[in-house]
C-alpha cells in the first residue's frame, strides 16, 4: 500500500510523516510526500527532529508532483492546516483521499527550546495517528470503511 502525504510546501508536516510513516510501517506499506509548491529544501528543523527521534532522514527532499509519477499512490491524505486558512493541495487521481490537518510547528516564534517542542509535539501527534492507522489493518477493509476511519483518524 503506498501513501502520499501532502501540503503546501512540503519542507515539514508532509515530510515528518513521509519519514515517520516509513520509520514504523510493517512490509508492504510505503510513504512518499509531495507539495502543491514545494520549497525546494527541507527544513533543516524537520531533519533535526527526525534524527533526534532516531528516524532516518537519507533520500528526503521536498518536491512536487514528480513524486509519483508513474507510480500513483493508493492513498492521499494531506496535512495542511485548514483552520489557519491554509490552501490544501488537491490530488485529481483515483486514491482514496483523507485529510489529516497539522498545525505547522514552523509557524511557531519563540526561541529554541519552544520551536523545537512545537517540532517534537507535530511528530508526536502523527505517531498517534499512524499508531492508529496501523492498529486498522488497512488491507482487510474495504474502501468505504477504510475511508470512515481514516477520516476519523483526522480527528484524533
């Protein structure tokens, strides 16, 4: 099963959950990111973050649609923040679709230590959400409840 998760910019959220998603996936389940414009670098935070959570960071890098061409996913669940007013992508193909809102921890002002809660609380909250996720067993359902549930797992 492969996932697509994606924002804006994707230097953040999306990436956190590319990377995160991988990190804790059983075989068969993969993640990929992408963003509608994506910034052309990762956020050097996002990385940090990762690597201090002991999660890999080789191969990450913020891109666009050339994500998955060619090899579609089979599910898109974007992560940017609707409550902030944040313009969401849109994906046109086939996936089942979910949208998982984060707030985005690069937004946070403050000085270091309260940046770098922000990061490690964004990464926390996706865990859980993946926890959940995986806790489904997403390939013994079928499309309408997989749908139900990952619109639930938005919300937690």
């Amino acid at each position: 099963m492969r996932i697509l998760f994606m924002c804006t910019a994707n230097s953040c959220r999306s990436i956190l959950c590319e990377a995160l998603f991988n990190h804790l996936a059983p075989q068969g389940y993969e993640a990929i990111s992408a963003g509608s414009f994506p910034r052309g670098q990762v956020l050097p935070r996002s990385l940090q973050t990762l690597q201090q959570a002991g999660i890999a960071i080789d191969g990450l890098s913020s891109k666009g649609n050339e994500a998955f061409e060619g090899n579609p996913p089979d599910i898109v669940i974007t992560v940017c923040d609707k409550a902030a007013g944040e313009a969401c992508p849109v994906y046109f193909g086939p996936a089942l679709k979910a949208h998982w809102g984060l707030e985005d921890p690069s937004d946070v002002v403050g000085d270091d230590a309260t940046i770098d809660a922000a990061f490690r609380a964004t990464l926390a909250h996706i865990q859980r959400r993946f926890e959940a996720f995986f806790a489904l067993r997403p390939d013994a359902l079928d499309r309408d409840q997989l749908k139900r549930e990952l619109d639930r797992i938005g919300t937690l």
